[in-house]
C-alpha cells in the first residue's frame, strides 16, 4: 500500500462517491497501516474500491478530509500537490469573478470545503494574506499551504497565519494552536465596492473582514435612499456604510463590542459619512426597545447555533430578535435579516420569520433569499457550506 488506507463501513460508502468531502468517525470500520494526525490516506469502501485521498485525525469527528476522489485523474495524488492544485483551481476562479476588481480588493481566496479544501480558509485583504486553519493537518503543513497561496497569487504578499477555535475539537493544546503568526500585520485599509474600511487581519474577528456579506451590502445600498436606517450588530459598519452611501437620510449602528464602534466610526471618517452614521456600543435590546420606527432594518447577529444541539434555544433567539426587529421596522418598511448558523437551514429560517411577524401583529412579503458572495462557494455534496442567509422582505 502507498498510504495508509481507511475503509469504510458496509453501506456508508454512497455520499463520498457522490464527493461529500468529510468521513466521519461512525462510518469508519477500520484502518490499515499506521495513520497518525495529519497524515495522507486512502479511503476505500467495504469492497475495497479506492474512494479518494485526504488528510487523516483519529482526535476528531472529522476523521478524513478528502481532498482528491479517484476519479480526479487530472489532480496530483500525493498531499502537497493536491494542496497546490486546489488553491490554483479556487484561484482562477476567483478571477473568473472578476475579484480582485474595480473598487474592490478584498475577497475569499481559499473557501475550505468550498473549494474542496477542507480546513483552510484564505482571505486576500489588500497586499495581505490571511490563512486561518480549521484543521489539523492545516496546522502541521502551514509551510505547504503557504507556498500554494504564494505561487498562485504570483505577486508579492504579507502572509499572516490564524487558527480558528475549532482546532480545540481536532486534539489541540492550547499550546498549538498558534500555527506561526508570518510576518507582522497591522491596521489596513481594503477597498470593497468603492467604500474604506479600516481591518485589523491580526485582532479582528475570524480573518479581520467578513467578504461573504458583499453582495448583500451592495443591495442595502441600492435599498436606502431617502430612509432612516437601524444596522443590528453592526461590527465594522459594513452595512451602515453602504446604506449611507445609498442615500439613507439617517443611520445608526449597533453593537455590544466597543472595538467593533471604534473600528466602525473610523470607517464612517474614512469615507466621510459622519453626518449621516453614528455608532453605539451597547445591546441591540436597548434599541430596539425603544418607541422608535426605522425605514430600513438590518438584522446581522453572530453565530446563534454551533452545533445542531443548540438549535432550540438559537430558534428562540432568532424569534425574539425578528419579532423586535419587525416592530421596529416602519409600515412600508423593510427588514434584512440574516443567520450566519450553518445548522439552520433556509427553510426553517423562513418558518421562523413568518411566525417572528406574526407575532408582532405585521406581515411580510419576502423579495430576496440570498447567501453568501460568490467568492464563497459551496460544494453541493457539502450543503453545510451554505451557513449565510439573507432575508430581505417589505414589512407591513
């Protein structure tokens, strides 16, 4: 055997030939050769026909990340350039999209299983990159995902390396989880469709910018001319920015992080929208429990539910959070809702919305059901990719 090989218990076989990139551990009956975290193996079904090559932890759920099926004959079968071929693959397809473009130079290089990747996300912010492992074998093999990037992008960059929180569950210390920081990196200004925004790749939240809401801002844009405008959990004012560079006559921005409303406020400086945004740091409920009717209502809280456990109780949050969301918005209004769970699916989301309105004596009339920006793109054999949902609807 060349590798280590996996095999897989009877009748578990059928999603990996359909390219679901993740084995989990309840569908492995066994493992030949010595396999250790983060090394490449083979998996094969109970009748021993070779499935696909992928990185190996016997720590996670997670036990195979397939990177390559059999029936791939044109990507390399060994680990490192599988990796190189993916990242120019997830490359040319971003300049397929036109990213980095006109007005914009921030973007998603590497999407993880997206881009059939799985465990590596790669933001492009300027002249910086920023890997964030989510994997282990992303961890142990940082030099050869590096070089991937490096030699796909063919220009000189500041590469600047982050770990997601996930590692704790793929068998890290804390000691590890620091998979090298690359060269230092401050505050930066990146540019998405015309607009400023001052990032911090290093302290920031995830890679220090959220690209995937990029379309769904451009279309707030296109949303708020002429009406006073609430953003809930604001962050860096992405959608406060464009609404104000829409037309909005009045915008507020909220959000319990006070980092968040300084980042925010130095973006409303950057492009001059200080007569028209202000910021607060505090908790949406303090807003929204005020006597006050907004035009135009943007709804963007942080991830409610991680697990599918924790669905219950992320559902009655979302229902508390939609249904003052829908009474703060004016008849005639809209609302732009959005969930960034992965364990809740769109039509449970929808469900939800309708009985948030309900609730609250109104009625909505959804006209957009949107995802994330195509720089993000999902593998259908993986539809827990498609984590974003963005609800617009007119609220009477």
């Amino acid at each position: 055997m060349r590798w280590p090989v996996v095999r897989l218990l009877k009748g578990r076989a059928r999603p990996f030939w359909h390219g679901c990139p993740v084995v989990f551990s309840g569908a492995v009956a066994a493992v030949d050769g010595p396999a250790g975290a983060g090394d490449w193996v083979e998996v094969r079904d109970d009748g021993d026909r070779p499935i696909g090559q992928g990185f190996y932890n016997p720590d996670s759920t997670y036990r195979v990340r397939i990177l390559r099926l059999a029936r791939e004959a044109a990507v390399p079968d060994e680990p490192e350039g599988c990796v190189a071929f993916r990242v120019a693959q997830a490359t040319k397809l971003r300049r397929a999209l036109d990213l980095p473009g006109a007005g914009t130079d921030c973007l998603r290089l590497v999407n993880s299983e997206g881009d059939r990747l799985s465990g590596v996300t790669v933001d492009v912010l300027r002249d910086v990159v920023v890997i964030q492992a989510s994997a282990r074998w992303a961890v142990s093999r940082r030099s050869a995902v590096e070089a991937a990037v490096l030699a796909s992008l063919g220009h000189d960059v500041r590469v600047l390396h982050r770990a997601a929180a996930v590692l704790r569950e793929e068998g890290l210390k804390a000691g590890d989880l620091k998979p090298g920081a690359g060269e230092p990196v401050g505050p930066l200004t990146v540019r998405e469709n015309g607009l400023t925004y001052v990032v911090d790749p290093s302290q920031g939240q995830k890679t220090g910018f959220y690209a995937d809401q990029r379309e769904n801002r451009a279309l707030v844009r296109t949303l708020a001319r002429g009406r006073r405008v609430l953003d809930l959990f604001c962050y860096s004012g992405g959608f406060s920015l464009n609404a104000a560079a829409g037309g909005a006559t009045e915008v507020l921005g909220v959000d319990s992080s006070a980092p968040a409303i300084a980042l925010a406020q130095q973006n409303a400086v950057a492009n001059a929208f200080e007569g028209v945004v202000r910021f607060q740091a505090s908790d949406v409920s303090a807003v929204l429990g005020q006597d006050a009717a907004w035009d135009l209502v943007v709804c963007d809280p942080p991830k409610l539910a991680a697990r599918r456990a924790d669905l219950d109780a992320a559902f009655q949050r979302y229902l508390a959070l939609n249904r003052a969301a829908v009474m703060a918005t004016a008849p005639g209004g809209i609302l732009v809702t959005c969930s960034c769970s992965a364990a809740v699916h769109r039509d449970p989301f929808l469900e939800m919305l309708r009985e948030a309105a309900a609730q609250a004596g109104r009625r909505l009339s959804v006209t957009h059901v949107r995802g994330a920006a195509p720089d993000h793109p999902i593998d259908p054999a993986w539809p827990e990719g498609e984590y974003l949902k963005c609800v617009v609807a007119s609220v009477e």
